[in-house]
C-alpha cells in the first residue's frame, strides 16, 4: 500500500457480531466472511451492513457470497463481481442494537425509559395517523423498481392475492386475473415517462361480482431510487349500463371501441417490450452461463492434464524408488561381503580421510590399535598404539600429499613379532585422496 493511500486509513480490530456497526459508511467489503458464517448470523450480519452504509452507499461481497436471501435491502450492480448498492426505499429491519450495550446501560434502559411522556405522546400520534389513513385514505402498495412490493397499505387483499408457489412479492403476479394486464402497462408507462399514469374503468372480479377500480401509478423519486405507489380506487359494481352502453349515437360506440382499442395496443405494446427485455435478460445469463461452462471445461481439462501429469511422475517415481531399493540392496550385499571378506582374512585396516580421522576399521586391528566403534571421527594419532611406529603421521601425510604407497617394518610393542606396515592412497569419486592404513 501506498503511504498516501495507507495515511487515510485507519486500522483497527471490529466484530461485525459483537461490536456495534458503524454509520455512514459510503463502502463495506466484506469478501469471504459470510461462508464461515451460518444462515442465522448471517441473518444478522446482512441488516447491519445495511444500516451502516449511507444511502445509496456499496457492499462489496467474495465471489462465494450473494444478499440473495435480502434481496429487499440491496439491489445489485455487478452479480458477477458481487458488487451491490444499499436501497433506502425499504422499511428498516428491526435491530438488536440493545445487545451493544454494555450490561449496566442495559439494565438501566428500563421500562421507565421507555415509557416516557414523549415516546407515550409519539406512539399515539402515530396511532392516530395510521388510524385516519386506515378509515380514509385509498388502498395503496408502494413498489421498487422491480416491481417488487416494498409496503402494504390495508385492504389489500381485495386486489391483490398470494400467487400460489413459493412466496412472491412481484405485485403483478399477485394481482386479481382481471386487474394483471392494465397493471403491468401502467407500471411500465410510469418508468418510461417517469409521470403518472391513471388507468379507469378497469373490470375486476372480486368475491364473485364484477367491480369497476380505477388505478393509479404515482413514480416517487428518493435520491438515486425511484419507488412507485400503486393506488386502487374502487368504483363500485358494473351496472348494466356500464356493461351495454345505450345508444347515444355512433360517435359515442366509436370513441369506446377506439379507447379500449388503444389500451389493447398499449398492453400489447407494454408485453412485447418486457418479453424483449426479459430476452436480453435471458441472452445475458445464457451468455454468461456459457462463459461459466468453458471456464470449468478449461478447468476440467488442466485437471485432466495435471492428473495425467501426476500419474506419470508416480510412474516414473515408483521405477526410481524400484532402482533404489535395488541399489540398496547391492549396496547392502557388498557391504555385507566387505565385512565377511575382512573378517575372514584377519587383516588389520584402517580407512582414514584427508584429516588422518577414522572413518572406519576392521575388528583385527584392535590388537594393534586401542579402538572403539565411538571412536569413529577421532584423529588415528590421538589413539594409542599397540606398535613401533614413530613415522607413522609423517608417512600418511605423505601418502595423502602425493606418494604412492609407504611400506615399512614395524615391531610390537610387547617384542613378540613383526608387523608389514603398509599405507595406501585411497581415492574417492570425486578424486580426493584418503588414506588407507
């Protein structure tokens, strides 16, 4: 990180569980946290990003992660990148923000607190407000852009019904059979022209008669989002003078045939460019999921390679590890050979490196030489010697300088015999010269 960019900053240790949330934020990256999350904290964790971020702000998720599940909250941006925008035309989730406190604040917001007079006075203001647009205001649904219904109104259910299925707020899949066609046009003329749109005399059959409603789609722009208000008007029941106009001349029948002609054509107008839309949506995702299948077909290929790959390095490791256990085997039979030949000869060796220290002997020169097998490593002239040899450091390190070999006569100590003392070089593979004695 920079040092410009690393000074705006400021690090700290944060639980999004436990801690409470920041506010006013224009950006939350969250990317790989929620999968070590289960359904129920990430339930709680979704509505706090929310209700940190400022309106309009973004929440940046891994590429695993999705806000599928609060679809409500934020509207995406990039599904690709998970790369979402918080909506603001929402009704805000209830939060546990009392778990925040710390537990003497807790157990101090008692019920005194909050039944003050002014919340008690806030409470009934707004049970009045709801109690007068209950009794007098029209039946409404506000709606994101969607179409997606974001607040019910009471009364409701005399337009609109619970598509069967699993649970859907897409409001023209809940509206009445009869009341479908003209909703769809006018939510679509709304987001075109960003106006509102009335839509009159509509035919709807509610409790098995027909009624008459009017419909109105009101765009309500908030910022960077625009909700929409759906009102419904009922009219009252369809006379038979709404069912067959009387004759009041020609002019009349035509105007009616002409308008119900010119809603046709704006419902068909309104169809054809949602099934165009929901066609780009479809080629889009098609495209996308082709994009996604070449990856794992190329994926699936560099496994089968590496795959292929890694059998035949097995392979090759496995005839390696057959030609050493070979090897190790004639090792260990030469070696085993070696000592046999040593032993049954009863000659006294010695086989020292170019620092005169032991690296191995044959048992019969223990009747020369004071040796042990921890002896090994040890300079040969720091043992003590059963023999009569004072040159015998001067004659080694000749041999190891350069001369062939260096053969003398040697008396035991205790005059019981004569030993052939002879010293020979001793070369290794990589033509270094060692001494055997």
């Amino acid at each position: 990180m920079i040092k410009e960019l690393r000074d705006m900053c400021i690090f700290s240790a944060h639980s999004v569980i436990r801690d409470p949330p920041f506010s006013r934020l224009d950006l939350i990256s969250c990317r790989n946290l929620l999968i070590y999350l289960k359904s129920g904290l990430q339930a709680q964790v979704i509505p706090l990003f929310h209700y940190a971020l400022r309106p309009s702000g973004y929440l940046f998720l891994g590429s695993s992660e999705n806000v599928s599940r609060h679809s409500e909250l934020f509207t995406s941006l990039d599904r690709k990148n998970r790369i979402f925008r918080r909506r603001d035309l929402v009704a805000r989730p209830l939060l546990p923000l009392q778990q925040f406190l710390p537990q003497m604040r807790r157990e101090a917001a008692g019920p005194e607190e909050n039944n003050s007079g002014l919340l008690q006075r806030s409470d009934t203001l707004r049970r009045a407000a709801d109690a007068i647009v209950e009794h007098f205001a029209p039946t409404f649904v506000i709606v994101d852009e969607t179409g997606q219904t974001l607040y019910f109104s009471s009364g409701t259910g005399k337009y609109l019904q619970p598509a069967a299925g699993p649970p859907n707020r897409d409001i023209v899949a809940m509206a009445r059979a009869g009341l479908r066609a003209d909703l769809r046009t006018a939510l679509h003329r709304a987001k075109e022209t960003g106006q509102r749109v009335v839509r009159d005399r509509i035919h709807v059959q509610i409790n098995g008669s027909i009624q008459m409603v009017s419909l109105t789609v009101e765009p309500i722009i908030e910022g960077k989002e625009t909700a929409y208000g759906v009102v419904f008007t009922d009219r009252g029941p369809v006379s038979a003078q709404d069912e067959t106009p009387r004759a009041e001349g020609q002019d009349t029948t035509v105007q009616l045939i002409e308008k119900e002609l010119q809603e046709t054509k704006e419902r068909l107008q309104s169809t054809i460019e949602e099934l165009e839309t929901a066609n780009e949506e479809f080629r889009s995702s098609n495209e996308e999921l082709l994009s996604v299948n070449e990856e794992l077909q190329s994926t699936n290929e560099e496994l089968e390679t590496s795959k292929e790959e890694l059998q035949s390095v097995n392979e090759e490791l496995q005839t390696v590890n057959n030609e050493l256990s070979t090897k190790i085997e004639e090792l260990d039979r030469a070696n085993s050979d070696l000592n046999n030949l040593f032993q049954s000869t009863q000659i006294a060796t010695i086989f020292l490196d170019k620092n005169l220290e032991i690296r191995s002997f044959t048992p019969a020169v223990t009747k020369l030489f004071n040796l042990i097998p921890s002896d090994g490593g040890r300079p040969l002239t720091d043992i003590v010697s059963r023999i009569d040899y004072p040159d015998l450091e001067q004659d080694m390190r000749r041999v190891c300088a350069g001369e062939e070999v260096a053969e003398r006569s040697v008396r035991h100590l205790s005059g019981n015999g004569y030993f052939l003392a002879r010293i020979l070089p001793y070369r290794v593979p990589n033509n270094q010269s060692m001494v055997c004695f």
